[in-house]
C-alpha cells in the first residue's frame, strides 16, 4: 500500500494558511484488491507492460527465459523504460500468465518482487506531483470504482474541506492571494506557495460547490483553463505557473470572487440548447470509439443496454427518443443521485487526482495521454463526463427500478477502461471537440448539461 503522504513545509517568509490533507488522494490508502472475487480482472483485455528494470529481472530467471521474445515481447526500439516490454494475450484477451483462479502465476511462483512496475501499483497511479509522490485510482478497476464513487467523505472532514456556501466559502482563499499579489516574491527565492496545488485546490472547491448545478460547475472551470491557456501563450501551464506565481494567483483570486458574485450566473442560465442536440453530439462521440479495435465485452454489454434503454434502434422519431431520455432520467436516475449526492463530484474529484488536471502528468511518467495544454484537458473531461452521463440515462432506462449502484460500477468501469487508458481514443476525442467548436459556454453545456 502507498505509504503515508507527507506535505512539505511551506517557506516561513510568507506562508499560507495549512490546506491540510485534501489537497491530496489520502482515500487511495483505503483501496484492497479482491483478487480472483473482482468481477473484470485487470489481467484481461489489454496487453500487460513490463518496466526494463522488470523485464532484465525476467532475463535472470530460467523458467521465463524461454517467454522472452514469444510471450514476452520488447516494445520498438525508442520505448520507453516504463513500457519495455508486453506480455501478450491469449485468445481470450487475458494474461498468459493469468491462472485458473484469475491470480498471477508469476506473483504465485515468484513473488511480488517480480511483478512489473504497472501490476505492483495497479490500479493506483502513482507521479511525483510537487515534489511528492501522489497515488489517485483509475477506475477502470471496479473496486477502485466502488470506493471512489460511494465515499461519502473522500475529500476528508468537514474541518478541512469548506462546507460554507457562496462567498464566505471562497473568502480564505481570495484573501491569501490577494495577498501574495501584494508581496510578490523575489525571483530566486523558493515560492511562498505551491501555484500548483493552489490551481488543484481552485478547482476541489468549485466542484463541490452546490450553489451552482454541477455542469455548470464545469461551465466555470472551463473559463480558468481558457484563461490559464491564454496566460501561458503555448508554453506548458505548469511551467508558467511555477514562473509566475503572482499572475496565477491573481486568476484564481479573480475567479474565485467572480464565481462566489454571481458574475456569470445569467450567462449561463441564458445557455439555450435544443434537446435534439444534445444525445446525437454524445451517440457520435461514442460511435467514434467504438469504431475502434479493443473494446471490452463488459462495455459493450453497457453500450447495448444503454441503446436499448433508450430504443435507439426501434424508435421511429427524435421526439419519443428525447422522451425515453428525460423519462429515464428523471425517474430512475435522478432519484440515485438523490440517494448518491457526491457520486458524479467523486468521478470529477478522482478525474482531477488521477490526470494531475489541469497540467496534465508529467510526461515521463506513465500514462502519457495528458500531454496536452489545460484547455484540451478540460475538454477531455467534459466530454467523458457526457458519456457517463448520457450513458447512465439509458441503462437507467433499461433497468428501470431496477438501476442501483452496481450498474453505475460496470458502467463506470468499463467506460474508464474504454477511453481512458487509449491514447488514441482521447486524442480523437479532442480533434471530434475542435472540429465542431465545442470549447465555450455553449458547447460545454452541450456535453455535459443534463436534459431534465
């Protein structure tokens, strides 16, 4: 298990109020593997890497030697150290060396020393964030999911993340940096605060902040990651905030104060959207991956249940399939939510852990996918937020009294596993959204506004 995350000491010259320990995924320390009882081993669908530090181990070992280069296969040359080497798949798409019990035979026979740098953390994801090594969950994995999604406190106590409403809620942190605009540091000297984090902190609170409905939480971090963009003129965004501290402080204290006033609240209840929009721009974005190679049973069960649910395939006209889509969600899914009131804040908050948002990962630490400026990254989440969301609607429909929370895991599982560990699929995600002009008020609300 991770060890215990320690935050390092603020500069004493000018230090912030302590942002105690939500600023980092401490509910990781609670995930267990179930083993052989998880209802989609990680040992299937997909080919396993292996480290170099790993695969030389392997080359040591006489009874896998003669894996080495049939079953075990380098990767091109260029590869990089933590993608050496696969382990290619049977023909039921799982680890040759997974056993009958769905265990690893090479953890059984050899023990967990010898099992690559992906397996041993799987499904953590381990990168150094600000000088520390933070661990967020992938939720490809369904116990991942289960955690995450009903956590009624992932974030910690009451204590520690505001529960104030409006702006009272964001009044420490406008002050703070109001503040540190007031006493720029000296270039050279260590930072009187992590721009980075800060930028992480930002946007934990505006997601959780209920006076707004949840997409248009999204709506108002996406102007941010517009103007983080626009600050940085091309330049990598977390380079550019650790360069200018004070500039980024001014945008979140700006945003903070425009966000806990109301400023933007007209603009966006003014967003008109024509219901037939919306479930064909998501049927699109789905169909483009689907289009592809490698995708799971288990997701596609979820696409077919969905399809169904909604009568995408018999229904003769767009008005009775808006009306399945909104009698769904407002029959089975709203009431879920109702009973689940942190479950989608939970997807969004792990998607923030999980990709580092809004810098992205750093590029020499696995998986590479999010090597792409804030704004692309926002777009990103908005438009796997639409899916999953659309998506519940239609098995909701499906299911009918029916829906519970395991289904919402086997979506939410099996759609992480679908988009969010295929480069491809996202990059083709991101061309899908320029193309059509989606990164703006509207064409947010577009993806991720419900239809109720």
């Amino acid at each position: 298990m991770p060890d215990e995350i320690h935050q390092r000491p603020s500069s004493p010259a000018m230090s912030l109020p302590p942002r105690q320990a939500y600023l980092r995924p401490q509910y990781v320390d609670q995930f267990r593997c179930i083993g052989s009882a998880c209802e989609d081993t990680c040992c299937m669908g997909w080919s396993v890497p292996i480290d170099q530090a790993t695969y030389e181990k392997y080359t040591a070992i006489e009874a896998l030697k003669p894996h080495l280069g049939t079953t075990i296969v380098l990767n091109p040359e260029g590869a990089k150290s933590f993608d050496y080497a696969r382990i290619n798949t049977t023909n039921t798409s799982a680890c040759f060396f997974l056993d009958e019990e769905h265990l690893c035979g090479i953890q059984k026979r050899f023990g967990p020393s010898f099992l690559s740098s992906t397996c041993a953390t799987y499904p953590r994801a381990v990168a150094n964030i600000s000088g520390e090594e933070e661990r967020a969950l992938n939720l490809s994995c369904p116990e991942a999911a289960r955690l995450t999604l009903f956590h009624d406190n992932l974030l910690g106590s009451s204590e520690v993340v505001p529960q104030t409403m409006g702006a009272e809620r964001y009044a420490d942190f406008v002050h703070d940096f109001q503040r540190l605009q007031q006493a720029a540091p000296i270039p050279g000297d260590e930072l009187p605060y992590d721009p980075l984090l800060a930028t992480r902190e930002f946007a934990l609170l505006l997601l959780a902040d209920r006076c707004y409905p949840l997409w248009q939480r999204l709506l108002l971090l996406g102007t941010v990651t517009r103007q983080l963009q626009a600050l940085s003129q091309g330049r990598p965004e977390a380079a550019f905030a650790v360069e200018n501290p004070v500039i980024v402080a001014k945008l979140l204290a700006d945003s903070a104060t425009m966000i806990s006033q109301d400023q933007l609240r007209a603009a966006m209840d003014a967003v008109q959207l024509q219901p037939a929009e919306q479930l064909p721009l998501i049927l699109k974005l789905l169909r483009l991956r689907v289009s592809q190679l490698a995708i799971s049973p288990r997701f596609l069960e979820c696409l077919q249940e969905f399809e169904a649910g909604l009568g995408t395939a018999t229904v003769t006209n767009d008005e009775q399939l808006l009306t399945n889509f909104t009698h769904a969600y407002r029959s089975y899914l709203r009431p879920l939510l109702e009973r689940h009131p942190h479950l989608l804040e939970n997807y969004l908050t792990n998607y923030v852990f999980r990709t580092n948002y809004p810098f992205g990962r750093p590029a020499d630490q696995p998986p590479s996918e999010n090597a792409a400026d804030a704004s692309t990254q926002h777009m990103r989440l908005c438009a796997q937020f639409g899916i999953l969301q659309t998506m519940l609607i239609g098995m909701a429909a499906h299911d009918r009294e029916a829906f519970d929370e395991a289904r919402v895991v086997k979506l939410v599982q099996s759609l992480a596993k679908a988009f969010e560990h295929s480069i491809s699929s996202l990059r083709e995600m991101s061309t899908f959204i320029a193309q059509r002009n989606l990164n703006n008020l509207r064409g947010i609300a577009l993806l991720v506004k419900p239809n109720d």
